[in-house]
C-alpha cells in the first residue's frame, strides 16, 4: 500500500507502516495546491520588505535582527547548520521513518510557506530509502524538535550524511553511509537551495516527538492486549476465578478501559476446562494482581487512548512557527496583507504530548508492576497454588527453575520506577527568550525505554504461566486433559514452539527473549487472533488493531 501524507488524516498506524513496514507515501494534489497557496503568501510578504519573524529576521534572542535580502537564503542555509548540534545515540531507521512522515505531513497542512520541491525531496527520501543521520538528544520540546529536525534536514542541502538503502541478494539489509549530496543522487534529486522561511520551517515543530508517540501508541496498545492475554493465563494456571471479569461488575463502574480488558479475559478463557473444573471450590476471592487485572490494566488502557487522542491531532496539526495564513477574517493587529498573514505562535511546544507521554509512562510502569506480582505468584513457594512446585522447577532444590527470571522482572520494574519524569523540568534557552519547554522529546524516549522493559516483564510472565500449565493436571488428580480457554491455549502453544517445558535448569534468558522477540512481532496476537477471532476488545477512542506494524 501507499500511505497518503495529505494533512488531514494520518494516523498512527500509517505512521508505523511507513517507520517499519517501508511502505511508500504520496501527497495528493489538494495538499499539494496548500502547500502552493502558502508559498505564494511568502512572495507577498517578501514584497513588502518589512520585518516578519522567520522569513527575514533573525531567530530566538535574534528577532530583532532585520536580514537584507541578499542573504537571506544564506541565512535558511545557516540555520540548518548552526541548529544540528545534537548529541547521543543516533536515532534507529524507524524513529527516522517516522519523523519524515510526520514532518512531511504537517507542511502539507498549507501553513509553512515551503516550496513543493522542498515536500518532493522529503517524499523522495523515504520512498528511495535515504534516511538521515540523526543525532537523538538535543530537543527541549519548543520550539519543537529543533536540533533533531536540524540533523535531518541538512542531507536536504546536500550536506550531513545518510543511510542509504543498498541491498544486495547476500545482504537484503544492507546500507550505505554517504555524504548528503551523494545520498540524494542516489535517488536522482539535487541538493536544494533554501528559500525564504523554509529552513525554519523544516526544523521548528514537534515531529520527532509526535513520530515517536505514534509508535508508542500502536505499541502500548499491543502490550496491553498482550498483558491481558498473559494475565488470563496466569489467572487459569494458578487456579484463580474469571468472575472478577463478569461484565454485571463492571457496568456500574463503566471505565472505558476496564470494561474493555474484562471483555477481554472472558474471550480468551471462554470455555476453559480448567475455569470450569474448580468453579465451586471453597476460595473466596483471589489476590489483587488477579481479581483486579480489569481495573489496572483498563487503567493502562485508558492512559493510551488518551495519547492516542493528542497524537492522532498532532500528526495532523501546523506546529511550526511562524505560520502562514489567507488574511482574510484575521484581525486587524496581525501582520499581512490583503493576501497574506504571517503569524507568530507557540504551535511548536510540546506539552500537549509531553504530559500524556509521561502519563502512559506511569501507566506502563503499572502494567509491568502488576505483571510482576503475578510472576511471583507463579514462583514463589510461599504464595502458589500446591499443584506448583517451588520456583516451577521439576527437581526444586537441585534445580532452581525460574527462581531469577523473577529477579529480572523486578529489575525491569525497579527500571521503570526510577526513570524520571522530565515534562516538569524546565530550563530557559536562547537569552531568556524560549523560557519554557515541554522536554517532549525526552518524554517520548522514556517511553519508548519503558515499552522495552514492560515488554520484558511480560513476556516473563508468559514463560512462567507456559511452564504452571505442565502443572494443572496435578491440582485434578493428574486429569491430563483438562483444556483451556481457546485463546489462553494459542498462548500457550505459541510460548511452546518458541520455548520448550523446563526439565532441568538451563539458561533461560534465552527463554525470555525469544518470546520478546515473538511479542516485537506481533506473533502473539496474532496467535491468539486465528483461534480466537473476536478476542480483541478495543477502548472506544482506540482505532487501532493488530496491523503488522508493530516493533
């Protein structure tokens, strides 16, 4: 498929397909007739040589600067280079993917003042597979992504440099580093000469954050159908009850999220044996990490669609500054002409993103912390059910099972727990005049860090619940036959053709990264999706799905 950048409705799994699937994009006329309509509005307010932020004056602390016109283009030119100080890693191939898409996006909203060529270099780049090198740290979330988006568009001008895809029939992968000029005659295009307003254009806005919380979002609303489906089987293997997930209780207390993941669990044990087989026993009720997995996780869910919200807004939102507008019906104080209003805004701060960032943050340290507790309940010989043995080894004492997998679970919480918040720091750049930022950026990277180490709790708790379930039949004395709920089992077997039943100590990191691997890849899902159909219960605001897109 072809993703359209069209400025009006791109979505978080559009941006995924383009960051990990390579699909193609395009920009259809009528975002491209804008896109002409706001250049024409620059050559109005070049005419009239008076002083209008960011298209001949200088930037930051510098406003007051008028630029003759002989230099401006030297003075777009500059701006590039002067801004592409960041630092750190670089950015992965994805995150870059994702930030060209973003960016191309919100300059075909109509409001930037770029030339079309300027688009048609950006759409040439991720079709032809020139992706920049980008330097991660540096942004302060206003005015927007500035020394990232910098980074990337230097190979623009001809300079920087970029991976370039060159694959080979040996090596499908394979790139090539090459200075910006050769990067883009790799892909037919010359290196542009910056108009007025189009430096600034390319490199205030939001979409290294808005690119990244797009993947955050398809992926944290993955990890909550996974936790779900991991809390359900360690709900059946530990012999706990599925009536905390009837929907009579939660009807009176409707929370999207929690009505959803309750949903959930019914689905995926649904016609459980096992459920079945000790429905009458005497247990009252079951530990909060069981009895309350719809609340939490709902909790979680909810955090995301509410990111998801902002992102699908973001992507399609102008976030530069200054922007450009028909002034007609714009009040009489702005600047402009009968043709053309040239107006300055903060579009460019990152706080709309910056706090549901860290909110899923927390939200995701939630999820891996319950997710933990349950793990302990599967290993811990104060704690389980008797039919388990100690630490789920079948020789506990001389074996130790999965006594440290434990152990890795809550060093990836202790993880999650100690990474800062950052959306609350504040330091004032440029004189004094940008005096305070959101740190969006750094949000978004705490998320994406949080994403992995939830990930890793799960999948944990996967290969603890696949290994009780070699247990069960010992609780019915040893009835071998007993089945689990339908979507419950495709986890089970999915975790057992990756990982085989523990049978004597081995090192099972291996164990636990196979199934990460497998939840990076959407296997679980869609495991889960082809013996359960209709498992997969979305929030409302949620529109995504299994897509194939995910990390």
């Amino acid at each position: 498929m072809t993703v359209e950048l069209d400025g009006e409705t791109l979505t978080p799994e559009d941006v995924a397909a383009v960051a990990r699937d390579d699909e193609d994009v395009s920009v259809p006329e009528p975002a491209r007739e804008r896109v002409r309509k706001s250049r024409e509005r620059i050559a109005d307010v070049l005419e009239r040589d008076e002083p209008v932020y960011g298209v001949n004056t200088g930037f930051g602390e510098l406003v007051d600067q008028q630029i003759p016109g002989n230099r401006l283009e030297t003075l777009q030119t500059n701006l590039l280079r002067s801004h592409a100080a960041g630092t750190g890693r670089e950015l992965t191939r994805e995150e870059v993917r994702a930030t060209l898409a973003a960016r191309v996006n919100a300059l075909v909203t109509g409001h930037s003042g770029v030339r079309e060529v300027v688009v048609d270099h950006l759409v040439a780049m991720l079709n032809g597979g020139v992706h920049p090198v980008v330097k991660s740290r540096g942004s302060l979330g206003a005015s927007g992504d500035l020394a990232p988006l910098a980074h990337a568009s230097l190979v623009l001008i001809g300079e920087g440099e970029a991976d370039v895809d060159a694959p080979t029939d040996d090596d499908p992968e394979r790139t090539r580093r090459l200075e910006g000029a050769a990067a883009l005659e790799a892909i037919d295009r010359e290196p542009l000469t910056l108009a007025p307003k189009e430096g600034l254009a390319l490199i205030n806005g939001t979409q290294l954050t808005t690119g990244l919380a797009a993947l955050a979002v398809v992926d944290a609303e993955s990890l909550a159908s996974t936790a779900d489906v991991a809390g359900a089987l360690t709900t059946e293997v530990t012999l706990g009850t599925t009536a905390s997930a009837e929907p009579t209780i939660h009807d009176v207390r409707p929370h999207d999220g929690q009505r959803a993941s309750a949903a959930t669990v019914r689905r995926l044990t649904a016609g459980s044996d096992v459920v079945e087989a000790h429905r009458n026993c005497d247990r009252v009720q079951d530990a909060y990490s069981l009895r309350c997995l719809p609340q939490v996780h709902g909790a979680v869910r909810d955090a995301v669609s509410h990111l998801r919200e902002a992102v699908e807004i973001e992507l399609n939102s102008a976030t530069d500054n200054p922007l450009v507008f028909d002034a007609t019906g714009i009040d009489d104080r702005a600047s402009g002409t009968d043709r053309a209003a040239v107006l300055s805004g903060g579009n460019f701060h990152g706080e709309p993103l910056a706090l549901r960032l860290e909110y899923v943050r927390l939200a995701l340290t939630e999820l891996a912390t319950i997710s933990e507790r349950r793990i302990d309940r599967l290993v811990n010989p104060n704690l389980q059910e008797p039919h388990l043995p100690p630490f789920l080894a079948p020789d506990s004492g001389v074996q130790s099972g999965y006594m440290i997998a434990q152990y890795t679970a809550a060093a990836a919480v202790n993880e999650l727990r100690a990474t800062g918040t950052a959306v609350t720091d504040n330091t004032p750049v440029s004189g004094g005049q940008e005096d305070h930022v959101s740190m969006s950026a750094t949000a978004a990277f705490a998320v994406r860090s949080s994403l992995e180490s939830a990930r890793t709790v799960l999948a944990t708790e996967l290969v603890c619940g696949a290994q009780a379930r070699e247990y069960v039949g010992d609780a019915f004395d040893d009835v071998d036959d007993l089945e689990l709920g339908a979507g419950t089992d495709a986890a089970y077997d999915l975790v057992r053709e990756l990982v085989a039943p523990l049978e004597t100590d081995r090192p099972v990191h291996a164990d636990v990264e196979a199934v990460v691997e497998a939840l990076e890849a959407g296997l679980l899902e869609d495991a889960v999706t082809a013996a359960c159909p209709d498992w997969l219960e979305r929030s409302p605001i949620d529109a995504g799905g299994p897509t194939g897109t995910r990390r």
